[in-house]
C-alpha cells in the first residue's frame, strides 16, 4: 500500500505545482536526450571514422627506400638504399611474427583505352597477399590475383569500382578486354565500393592491380616502389619493422637503428592516436549532456525541497503518531525517482526518435547515430545518481524534523 499512496501524493503535489514540475521534468528529460545524443553521436562518428580508417588496411605498415643518415662500417652516409623482390621474399622467410607481405610497384598515368573511353590511371603490381592487407574485397562474381595469374605472368587486371565506371560504365565487366599501355588485359574483379579516408598515392577506387611478374615483365623494373607488411596485432608492429631493418640492414650494410634508411608508415600509430582523440572527445560530449543534467536535478532538488516546505505540518503529524524516520525519507526519496525516472523515460524516447529521424545524407558523413548496451547502462546510471542526489538532501531534511517544531509552524 505505501508505494500506491506514495505515488498517489506524488501526483497530488505535482498537481500543485505543475509549472515547477513541468521546467524540472522538461530539465530532466532535455538533459537525458542530450546526454544520449552526444554519446549516440560520439560512438557514431568514432565507428564511422574507424571503418574509414581501416579503409587502407589494418594493423599495416608501407615501406619506402631512404637514404642512410649516419656511416656504417666505413660506408658514408647518404647512401640510397633499394630493395628488391626477392628482398621482400627474404623478409617473409626470415620474419615469422609477420601476416602477410606484398612488394608493390607502381606506375601512374598508364594509358588505358575502351572502344570509347581512353584516360590514365595508377597501375601497381602486387602479390595475392595485398588483397587481404589493403582491404580490396571483390564484388560478387570476380576475385583478386592468385599464385597462378603470378606463376604464368597472365595478363589480368583487378579494378577499383570508379575506375571500372570510367572505363565500361555501369553493368557487369568481369571478364571484359581492354587495353592498358596498349597491351590487352582481362578484368577478373572489380571492387567493392569502401569508405577511406587516408592514402598514400590516391583513393584505390581510381587503381587497378596486377600481377607483380606481369608488371616485371611489361616494364622491366627491378626494384619495388615500396612494399606492404602485415602484423597479426596492432603491438606486434614495432618488432616487426626492427626485424625488417634487421634483415635489409644486414644486407646493404645500414645501422638498423638508422630512421631515414628506410622510410615507414606504421598506420597502427596513427589508429592508436585516433581512437585516444575520439575517447576523449566522447567523454567531452558525454561530460557536456552530464552538466545538463545536472541542471535539471538541481531543479528536482529544489521542487522537493517546495513539496516539503508544503507538507511540513504533514510530516510533523506523521511523525508525532510513530512514524519512523526511514519512512519519510523513503516517501521523498521515492517521489523524486518517480520524478526522475518519468523525465528519464522521456528523455530516452526523444533521443531516440531524433536519431532515427536524421536523413541519411547526414549520417553518411558524420557516422549513423550508435547507442551500446554500455552506453545505455551508462546513461541510466547516470540519471539514477543524479536522482539520488537529488532526493537525498531534501529526504533527509524532511526526516530529521523534530514534530513539534513542525506542528508549530501552522
């Protein structure tokens, strides 16, 4: 019976005061939904921009030839270094702790003609590995190079999907002939299209891709323009690239520790640095939606503590007939959850239509709007402890009247 009365007073006292209860509980609801918002937000845009990161590949580093910048065993400095495919061979065999490992050479502006269309575009040749490391995934029906199309130097192409419009149109072109440097070459996959938001010689939706031994061939070329290597985790990266200086270094005679020898993008250091701003930046927006809210339990605290000064003759009647001090605290405290949990509720439901209703045109740039179990369970922690804060100081008031002085305020 004492929480079916309790709500009953508490609607009896908001009743009496509807405006208060209206600004505490607008407060409290604008509060919970900005608080979900900026976390919906924040874990949309972090996922967002993770996905597009991981657009050029994860846990990858690309390596370039450098200049030594120190002497070595009676070498002078300034010595360039160039590593061959049989380099990045030797590296595999000898660096156990890497995935996957690919050279990479490269051309830009290569002629490419259609019956139609003639343009240039960036042509490379790689091994069947840097499919997997650079996160190229075929579209239905076609696949990447494989040890086969590099045993036999076969004359076949992988396309990026913008490059593949540019050249054909829209429709289905696997399997379709076109000249690149006027020597003809068979489409055996096109890309799936794939947010990216970093790169290092252009988008890969403009590349196309070859066999490594077919490029040798075509252009003669001995030395990779960088290569492409893998780490089975993000913390193994380090050791990786000191193995791999290790091993060239041996071989052409530079101080392993020598930085400009070879020149290397560790993406993983990037990834760390990113995903330590946007955690920060998500705890600032929840931090934001936090201060909101607490502007509305400072309203909460402030109608409960109207509500007492209204029913201190109440209180003093009750407690002058037995009624124990737990019991008043407890109908104070109850009433402010109720209040609370009623703007709370509100508060989720507006978040949630909010995000529901974005066009999608905003959510393809900024990330679709994300709230986890975590962050729920978060956000409802939060308006609880806000609650109880709330409550406390005014229940405590009202359960430390002493009846008489109570009685004689009336």
């Amino acid at each position: 019976m004492l929480p079916l009365l309790s709500i009953k007073q508490f609607f009896r006292d908001m009743r009496n005061q509807k405006l208060r209860t209206f600004m505490t509980m607008f407060g409290i609801l604008w509060g919970t939904a900005a608080v979900i918002l900026l976390m919906g937000f924040g874990t949309g845009m972090y996922k967002a921009q993770m996905k597009r990161f991981k657009g050029l590949g994860e846990n990858i580093s690309i390596i370039w030839p450098g200049l030594t910048s120190k002497p070595w065993k009676g070498l002078p400095r300034g010595r360039r270094v160039m590593f061959t495919e049989d380099d990045v061979a030797r590296i595999k065999a000898a660096v156990p702790s890497i995935l996957r490992i690919s050279p990479e050479y490269a051309r830009g502006s290569i002629p490419m003609k259609t019956g139609k269309n003639n343009l240039v575009a960036r042509v490379a040749g790689v091994w069947p590995e840097f499919c997997d490391m650079r996160s190229l995934i075929p579209q239905e029906g076609g696949r990447f190079i494989n040890a086969l199309d590099m045993v036999e130097k076969k004359r076949v192409v992988f396309l990026g999907n913008r490059l593949a419009e540019r050249l054909f149109g829209q429709g289905d072109h696997v399997g379709k002939i076109f000249m690149i440097n006027n020597v003809p070459f068979t489409v055996i996959g096109i890309m799936k299209e794939k947010d990216q938001n970093s790169s290092y010689s252009g988008r890969d939706y403009n590349h196309a891709w070859i066999p490594a031994s077919t490029y040798r061939t075509m252009w003669s070329n001995r030395y990779p323009q960088n290569m492409i290597v893998q780490a089975p985790r993000p913390d193994m990266m380090g050791r990786v690239k000191q193995e791999i200086k290790n091993v060239l270094g041996s071989k052409y005679n530079f101080d392993p520790k020598d930085t400009e020898a070879l020149m290397i993008w560790d993406t993983t250091e990037g990834f760390k640095f990113f995903a330590t701003f946007f955690l920060a930046f998500r705890a600032f927006l929840v931090g934001i939606g936090c201060m909101t809210l607490v502007t509305g339990g400072i309203g909460v605290s402030n109608i409960m503590n109207v509500v007492l000064e209204e029913r201190t003759k109440e209180i003093g009647i009750k407690m002058a007939m037995g009624a124990k001090k737990r019991v008043i605290m407890s109908q104070f405290m109850f009433e402010t959850i109720l209040l609370t949990a009623i703007g709370g509720t509100l508060g989720f439901l507006m978040a949630f239509g909010l995000m529901k209703a974005l066009p999608p045109s905003l959510t393809e740039d900024i990330g679709e709007p994300t709230i986890t179990f975590s962050g729920a369970l978060m956000a409802v922690g939060i308006v609880g402890l806000i609650a109880l804060v709330s409550g406390f100081f005014p229940a405590r008031r009202a359960a430390n009247l002493e009846p008489v002085k109570a009685l004689k305020l009336f």
